[in-house]
C-alpha cells in the first residue's frame, strides 16, 4: 500500500480496478479509505467515487453461494447425545463456497 500511495502515476492501479472489482467488491457493505498526496486527492477521489458507483448492486449478477454448514456442540469434549443436555443450542460453522 505504501509503495501504491507513493507512486507519481495511479494510471496502472486504475485500470486495475475493474478487474478487481468484478471478483472481489459488494457494494452493499462498502466502505473505503482514501490516501493520496494534496496533488492527487481531487483525481484519486473522482476516480474512487466514479469505480464504487460503478459497482453492481444487483443480487442477480452474483454467484450463487452455498453455504456449508458444520452443527458442533457448545462443549466440543461431549460429541455423545449427552452434548445437547447443558444446553439446546448446537454452535454452527457456517462455511461458504462461491464454486
């Protein structure tokens, strides 16, 4: 990140951003911090502000997910039908896989 914020040209990080964007962002639980020298705030915001705009919201454009799920008991010692006894709420590890 360092080595980005110090660059004198954001081009090459720029067009790098849709690719990125496309496997990787939501834009329901986006949050983003911006850090740039005085010069390059008012490009590097416009273009910030252009790239999360661009970000599809439409559940219909994302991969299913299944999700996985693991039902473990609260005390992992007791896996017997004893485990359920100190309390009816089993722990889940809910995994997901985008494939």
């Amino acid at each position: 990140m360092k080595r980005i914020a110090e660059m004198s040209d954001l081009k090459p990080v720029l067009r790098k951003l849709p690719r990125i964007k496309k496997y990787l962002l939501n834009n329901d639980n986006m949050r983003c911090s911006l850090n740039a020298t005085p010069q390059q705030m008012p490009t590097a915001a416009k273009e910030i502000e252009k790239f999360i705009k661009s970000i599809v919201r439409s559940k219909k454009e994302r991969k299913p997910v299944r999700p996985h799920v693991i039902e473990k008991p609260l005390d992992p010692k007791s896996a017997g039908p004893e485990a359920l006894t100190c309390s009816q709420i089993p722990r889940k590890l809910i995994t997901v896989s985008l494939d």
